[in-house]
C-alpha cells in the first residue's frame, strides 16, 4: 500500500504540470530596395503599449478586455524583437545604408536616427491585423507621422496571425525606409 501512494504522490507533478508553450518569432519579411538614404542609420529600441509587454501572444484588445493566447509565447520579448526584424528589413530595403540597432554591441555617429512607438498590434473587429504606431526620423531634417497597416492572416491559426504580424513589420519598413529616402530627397 505504501508503494502505491509514493508511485501515486511521484505522478501528480507530473499531471499537474503545463506542456511547453509554442515559441513564435516574426521573420523579416523582403520589400523594394530604395538607394537614396542616409549613410549610417541607427533604430532606438521600439516603444511598446503596455498591454503588448507579456510573452504570451496578444490575440486582441478588442471589446475593452485582452485576449492572450495562454500557452502561446513570444520567443524574445516583442520589443527587442521588432528592433531586431526592422533592422533586418531595413537593411534589405536600403542596400546602401549601415542600419543598427541602438542596443546591439556596434556604435557609430547615425546620419539618421529611427524612433517607433507601437500604439496597437493585434487582431482588429474585422479579424486583420492592426499595427498603429508613430514613426520619428531625427537627424538634419526631423520627420515624423503616423502609421496605420492591415493584414488579413491566411486562416484563424496562431502561425498565419504571426505570418500576418510580420507582413505588417515589413509594411512598416516599407514605410520608414520611404521616409528616410524622402528625407535625404528633400535635404540636397
């Protein structure tokens, strides 16, 4: 009888504990190259809303509540991540431009500086994903707007709402490498 309550008492832990969660990553995603920009372009650290700063994957902020995925994470935390994806978007984009990420171990007097506050980034009411953000370009000539994108992931699956989150990144890479060309444009 004693047997039986140890082997019993070594399986609930076992039973109690959660699987692993999913890990995702957003992925640089290819865009037009454009060849008029600034040498040396330095990306600050993306500024998140708060209700995006968790692991877990936030589905919706729609109807005043947030809808997390529970066991589905995040891989890196979601700001460093942006960084590190728009920096890679950017350097595709802008083949003749030194693109770094202000946290990375590289320093270098920018030309222009990139700044990014994301406002929203999740599922909107009619089931695409919204990015909303500011955008700052500082440098000789400042330039700022704001930035909203959609896309429509391909099915109701964690990976195509990732998918469709990374669309959006490289939508908005489009975006900030246009002003930094409009920018070196508008400065001759």
């Amino acid at each position: 009888m004693l047997s039986r309550r140890v082997l019993l008492l070594a399986t609930l832990p076992a039973a109690c504990s959660s699987p692993n969660p999913t890990l995702y990553v957003l992925a640089p995603e290819p865009g037009a190259v454009l060849t008029a920009a600034p040498q040396t372009i330095d990306v600050r650290p993306i500024s998140l809303a708060r209700y995006l700063e968790r692991s877990t994957i936030v589905r919706s902020s729609e109807g005043y509540r947030v809808d997390v995925l529970a066991n589905e994470w995040w891989g890196e935390p979601l700001d460093s991540m942006m960084m590190r994806v728009l920096v890679l978007d950017l350097t595709q984009r802008l083949p003749g431009s030194a693109v770094y990420g202000d946290t990375g171990a590289i320093t270098t007097p920018p030309d222009a500086t990139v700044e990014v506050n994301v406002q929203r980034f999740d599922l909107g009411r009619d089931g695409a994903v919204l990015l909303a953000a500011q955008v700052a370009i500082e440098g000789p000539a400042a330039l700022a707007r704001g930035v909203s994108l959609t896309v429509r992931p391909a099915d109701g699956s964690t990976q195509a709402l990732v998918a469709a989150m990374s669309a959006a990144t490289g939508q908005l890479a489009d975006t900030i490498a246009a002003m930094l060309a409009d920018r070196r444009a508008t400065r001759r």
